[in-house]
C-alpha cells in the first residue's frame, strides 16, 4: 500500500524530538541549454535551499557542501549513491536534469522525523521560507486527516487495506520554484513519530530538461528518414 513516495537515493533514517530540524532554520539543442540554463535561485534575500542544496546547482557545486556533511561526492549526475543520514539523522536525495549540458540540480528531497504536529510545521516551514502555502487552512487539515488512514481496494487480493500518507501542502516560491510537504504519521497519528518528506523541485529546470529530451528525439527521427530509399 502506498505511503509518501520515496524518492532515489534515499535510506532508512529516524529522528525524534520536538525540534523542526536544524537545516531548516537556517530548446532545440544541448548548446543553448549551456547557456539558457535557469540561473542558482540560492543566493537571494529569501531562504530557496534544503541544507544548502538549491536546483540550477551543478555537480561541482555540490560536491562541496556534500563532503563537508561527509557524503561522498558525485563523479556524474545520475550516479547512485549509498545512503547519506545528515542533519539530525535525516536522508537527502537529489535529482539532476538527465538532458541538460551541464547537468543541473532540480530537485531536493529532505526526509525526517519529528514531534512538530503537521499544522505547526507548515507555519514553522511558511516563515523560514517568507512564503504563504497554497491551501487553505481547512484545506491543510482536510489534508493531515488524509493522511492518517483511509481505505484502499486492493483488486487482486480482493480486500481493503489501510493507507497512510499523503500531501500536506505545497508552496510556489517564485522563479518556478515549488516546495512540497508530505507526512506520515501512521494510522494512530502518533504525534511524537511522525514522517515527514519536504521537496524543493524547479519546474523551470524540470521543464527545459523535458524540452530538450523531446528535441533529441526529434533529431533522431528526422535523421532516421533522411534515407528512405537506399540504394545497394
């Protein structure tokens, strides 16, 4: 049964506490996407990172904060790496654009554990990041109480079973920016245990990476009939 998606590269981690972790208190062809690519969002007045990673950041660029969290570094982009537990006990995945030359960051993914009931953790993240999220706060709550159980049809067994999990909010923090926060806190909604998944994903990035795939395949088909009658 479905609880929040994992993303790659993430490992099994707990974290208790009543703390908000630490880190968060703080195209048609490769050669234009050299230079088109959407500029590092990280450095402006606003928090836009998760332990100092921010999408538009390359590999090189990420090597250094990696290995001072004692992570090992990435030799390429689509490498897949052993598990890295960083602040409090918390996993880190991160996802590159796979069609982009140089490949850039799009995507951070922070999962953790926590005491901090849903409701207060989406105030706690709004103000670190000075950003409104984008349900309601009935909306929010209508949300959390989806998380904690509902019946799921499961066709080949023939029964229903209990699925947890789910989206609490997400954030538009500008500049194609989105922030997503999913929980779990398991059927009981244990208040002192609870999983959390918070994302920071550019759309921009994700958007001209899938731009310049299509444009690949394009080329390819237009080269496969470039000869539709060979000659022997």
């Amino acid at each position: 049964m479905r609880s929040i998606v994992r993303l790659v590269l993430l490992a099994a981690c707990v974290t208790a506490g009543l703390a908000l972790p630490a880190a968060l208190a703080d195209p048609s062809n490769k050669t234009a996407a050299v230079t088109d690519n959407p500029p590092t969002p990280c450095r402006t007045q606003k928090k836009r990172d998760l332990l100092g990673f921010c999408p538009g950041m390359t590999v090189a660029d990420v090597n250094a904060p990696l290995m001072t969290k004692g992570c090992t570094p990435y030799k390429a982009a689509g490498e897949q790496h052993l598990p890295c537990v960083v602040e409090d006990d918390g996993e880190l995945g991160l996802l590159f654009s796979e069609h982009l030359s140089p490949p850039v960051l799009f995507q951070v993914h922070y999962h953790f554990k926590s005491g901090i009931y849903a409701e207060k953790m989406v105030e706690r993240i709004s103000k670190e990041f000075g950003a409104r999220p984008l349900s309601s706060p009935t909306e929010i709550k209508v949300n959390i109480a989806g998380t904690m159980g509902r019946p799921v049809r499961v066709p080949i067994l023939g029964t229903t079973a209990i699925a947890t999990g789910g989206r609490v909010t997400d954030w538009d923090l500008g500049q194609g920016l989105r922030l997503m926060l999913d929980m779990d806190a398991g059927i009981l909604g244990a208040r002192d245990n609870t999983s959390y998944d918070l994302t920071l994903s550019s759309e921009k990035i994700r958007d001209k990476d899938m731009a310049v795939s299509a444009a690949e395949q394009e080329a390819k088909r237009a080269k496969a009939r470039v000869n539709l009658n060979p000659k022997f």
